[in-house]
C-alpha cells in the first residue's frame, strides 16, 4: 500500500518537474525564437535578475552597458521576457512617437491592497493618469518655480550655516548625503504642506521623520520596491506595497492635520500642493460609483510620491555632484568663479530663480553628474499594441525598459564615459535632450513633472555651498552605491572634507 502512495507521488513529481522544464525552456527560449539579442542565460525563477540584493541596479545596469552594445537585446525579469532598448531612435519611438503604444507603466499597480502607491501620478495608469498630470502641472509654472526659488534659497543658507557649525567648527569631514536629505526634505515640507520647519536647524522635523521611514532601505523594504518594479506578478502575490506602513500613517495623519488646521483657521497657502489637491478634489471627475475614499486616496498618493520624487533624486545628485568636484579642483575653481562673478555684477548675497539659470557652467556640472549618475537606470512602459521598428516587433504586453545608463555611457556620443567633464554639456539647456541622449528625466508624455523644481532645488544648494566652501575629498573616487535601494543611492558615507572660502 504504502509503495503505491510512494510510487504515484513519485511521478506526480516526475510530471511537475517535467513540465516545469519544458515551461522554463519555453519561456526563456522567447527572444532567441524571435531572433532578438538574449545576452546572458536567464536562472530559473529570477531570470536575469540574480544579482537582485547583492548588487545595485545601477551597477547591473552598468555592466550590461560595458558587455552588450547592441541597439536592444532580451531579457528575463522572472518569467517574463523584457526588452532593453540602448538606441536613442528606438527610445525616441517608445517614449514620444509611438506614446500610444506605451502609455503605461509596466510596475505593479495593486488598487485595492495599496491605493497610495496605485493612485500616484507615478503608477496610475490611464485614463486617471491624464486627468491627474493635467490637474498637478500648474505645480510647476514659472511663477510658482520663482516663488520656491526664494524658500530653497533659504533652506540653503541654513545648510550652509549647519556645515560651519558643525564640521567647520568641528574640523570634521561632511557625509554630504544625509544632509542633502535634510535640506530636500525642509523644502518639500512647505512645498507640499505649506509648513516651515526645519530639520537642518532642530535635528527633527514631521517631514523629515516621514523622509526616514520612507526612505530606509532595509534588506525587505528593498526587495518589496524591487519586485514592484520589475517583478510586478511578485508584488501582487505578496501584496507589497510602494510606501511603508509607517510612512503612509504618517503622511495621512500630517495631510488631515493640516486640511483640518485650515478648516478651522480659514487660513490657505495658495502655492503648496494641498491646496491644489482640494481644489483637484472638486474638479475630478471620477466614475460615480467611486465614492469619496478614491479622490481622498487619489489626494494623499499625489503627496507621498512628490515626497518620494523629490528628496532622494535631488539628493543623491548633489551627493555625486560634491563628490566630483571634490576630486576635480580645476572644475571646481571655474564653478566658484562664474558663481561669484555672478554674485558681484548682481550685487546681491544669494542668486535668484533666473540669475541661476543663466549659469551655464553650473548647469554644465549638474547635467554632467546626472549623466555619469542618472538616479534612475531603466525608464519602464508596457507595450499596449503590436509595434514593430526595423526588423524588431514588440508584442502587446512585453515591459520596455529605455536603458539610461546605457545611453549615457555610449562612447560615440560621450567619449571616455567614465570621466566627469562637464564641458560636454556647456551649452546645454535644461530643455536639451541632446537627440535623445541625455533622459535623466525620462522623455515624452510621462517625463518627470518635477523636472524643473528638482533643477532649482540642486542649482540654489550648490550655488550657495560653492560659494562658501572649497572641498577636498575624503574618501575613494569609486562610490560604492546601496544594493538594496532602486534608485541610485550611496551605500557608505561619502566624506568630503572642506575648507572656509575667505
Ligand atoms: C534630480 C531630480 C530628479 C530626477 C533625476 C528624476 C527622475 C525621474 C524619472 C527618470 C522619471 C520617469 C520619467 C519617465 O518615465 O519618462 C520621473 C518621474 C516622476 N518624477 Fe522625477 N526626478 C527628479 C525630481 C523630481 C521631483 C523634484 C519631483 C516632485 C516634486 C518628482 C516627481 C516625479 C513624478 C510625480 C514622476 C511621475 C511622472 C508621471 O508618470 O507622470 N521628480 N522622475
């Protein structure tokens, strides 16, 4: 009796296995049928993504670059086949001229489980996503963008009195990382909340308390943003989340506290983005069985993204900024010169929202660093209908990752990839993709809407720290970035030492 049991066991195993092998062979035969590029043979289960937690992505995405340079090749994230596009024409197609067959992410979107991280202008998907983009971009005008000029040049100061106080005096080496983080999070307080506090002064702030838990990126919290990237079947299973517990209790609690503290007072702040979200929830228009809780959910989304948007890009590329031009003194000593040329003809103390603009050698060195170190790797879209270029035909449903980095480092466009020269970009305008070869910000319909504040935002610190200060670095050129985080973010403290300008 018990043989049988045994024995059928057995070959309900043999049978699995066996159609397990024949699926994985199947599957990850995908490109090769189809005459694509597959670069590296794919591990059961993870595909192409092995070194997931070991590595960073920007060092992955990295070494595809060095080995593989065809215009696109095949990939495996999990089970499903992925296509990485290192062309700037195929780019341009997938994210502008052929919009229409990329309208959408192809990250995990879970409405129910996660309506924050579902219903951010980041993963919303159509047709909510075009009424929500055309709602949030008055945001951003000019007007605006001067007004929060004026608040990140004060948060600047303050960084700047913060470095004296507490290296200078203390003739210590700057981690320039967490402080950055402080002077983004100050802003964003009072861009999206329309309070002024500040964690550079106190140490501790409710944004920069909301700044930390969101921003921690421990081995799981890791792995949850991960898989909702680029293994989105994982994240539904699992039913991860885009924001932590802790982090989304607490943007709410600040967002009702603050909705309710202007009921009460009668008191509005015209520019931070509550506001235009309570204006938003009168205007949307929602299916009608949705009820309140969707433009509620829709609201607080839109906040916590523009939290998570804002500080860690901005503040990983200031990070790598310092850290080149700590390793660059010529660079460095024209960037102070045109600063305080700048300053003298002004005759002012601290440069305004245009006068900053008109820096090019500033621009030169931001654009530069965002090219060496785009804070994102892969831009994702889900193809939604057949699409074919020369002798490549995408199908409806494979996920197209536009390979930044691998952009970046072409060497016909940028020679010796690798070196920080910012004259590459001297004439360079915040509106210059360079033909589709410079994207740190995306491209098309979706590029990134915080593009320009996030300019201003890096412009506003590095004018008023070069002003100041001389750095010298205090740790190896080579940073090693955090395998755990999606977003390019230093592992270790990267120490600058710095010195009183006189
Ligand atoms: C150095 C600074 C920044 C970098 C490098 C950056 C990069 C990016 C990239 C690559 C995308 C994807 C674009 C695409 O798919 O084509 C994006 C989207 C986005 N970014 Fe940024 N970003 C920065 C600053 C900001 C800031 C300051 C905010 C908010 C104030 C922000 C909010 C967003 C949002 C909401 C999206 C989604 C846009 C959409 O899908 O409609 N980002 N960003």
């Amino acid at each position: 009796m018990l043989t049988a049991i045994t024995q059928s066991l057995l070959a309900v195993i043999i049978i699995c296995l066996t159609a397990f092998y024949f699926f994985s062979k199947h599957r990850y035969g995908y490109w090769k049928k189809r005459g694509v590029p597959q670069v590296e043979e794919p591990v059961l289960f993870l595909g192409n993504l092995s070194f997931l937690m070991r590595k960073s992505f920007f060092d992955a995405v990295y070494d595809w670059t060095k080995k593989y340079k065809d215009e696109y090749f095949g990939m495996y994230f999990g089970w499903t086949p992925a296509l990485i596009v290192n062309n700037s024409e195929l780019a341009k197609h997938v994210l502008v001229k052929d919009y229409d067959s990329f309208q959408n992410r192809f990250s995990y979107s879970g409405l129910d489980d996660d309506p924050l991280g579902s219903l951010n202008l980041f993963s919303v998907k159509n047709p909510i996503w075009t009424q929500m983009r055309n709602e949030i971009s008055p945001m951003f005008t000019s007007a605006r963008l001067k007004g929060f000029a004026n608040l990140m040049n004060s948060n600047s100061a303050e960084l700047v009195r913060k470095v004296q106080t507490d290296f200078i005096d203390n003739n210590e080496p700057v981690d320039f990382k967490k402080l950055f983080l402080m002077y983004t999070s100050d802003t964003v307080a009072y861009t999206v909340f329309g309070i002024r506090v500040s964690a550079l002064k106190e140490g501790m702030s409710p944004l920069w308390y909301i700044t930390c838990n969101m921003l921690k990126w421990s081995f799981w919290r890791g792995l949850e943003f991960t898989m909702i990237f680029f293994m989105p079947v994982i994240a539904a299973i699992f039913k991860f989340k885009f924001f932590s517990k802790e982090a989304t209790e607490y943007v709410k609690k600040l967002f009702w506290d603050v909705v309710n503290e202007r009921k009460k007072t009668g008191l509005t702040n015209d520019t931070d983005l509550v506001n235009l979200l309570l204006k938003l929830k009168d205007n949307l228009k929602l299916p009608a069985e949705s009820g309140t809780e969707l433009a509620d959910n829709l609201m607080l989304a839109q906040a916590a993204v523009f939290i998570l948007g804002s500080i860690e890009t901005s503040s990983t590329t200031l990070s790598y900024c310092i850290h080149e031009l700590s390793h660059h003194p010529e660079q460095q000593e024209k960037l102070y010169q045109e600063v305080s040329k700048a300053l003298k003809e002004s005759g002012k103390d601290i440069l305004d929202y245009n006068e900053l603009l008109e820096l090019k050698y500033l621009t030169a060195c931001i654009h530069e660093t965002l090219r060496k170190y785009p804070p994102v790797q892969l831009l994702d879209r889900a193809c939604n209908n057949t699409f074919k270029w020369k002798d490549l035909t995408i199908e409806s449903g494979t996920p197209v990752y536009v390979n930044i980095l691998g952009i970046h480092y072409d060497e016909e466009k940028y020679p010796q990839p690798d070196e920080w020269r910012p004259e590459r970009f001297i004439n360079s305008s915040d509106n210059d993709n360079h033909d589709f070869s410079f994207l740190p910000f995306g491209e098309g319909p979706r590029f990134c809407i915080g593009k320009r504040y996030g300019m201003t935002q890096i412009r506003c610190a590095l004018a008023q720290l070069i002003t100041k200060y001389r750095f010298e670095s205090d740790s190896e050129y080579k940073v090693v970035s955090d395998p755990y985080s999606v977003l390019l973010t230093p592992k270790y403290d990267t120490k600058t030492k710095i010195f009183a300008r006189s």
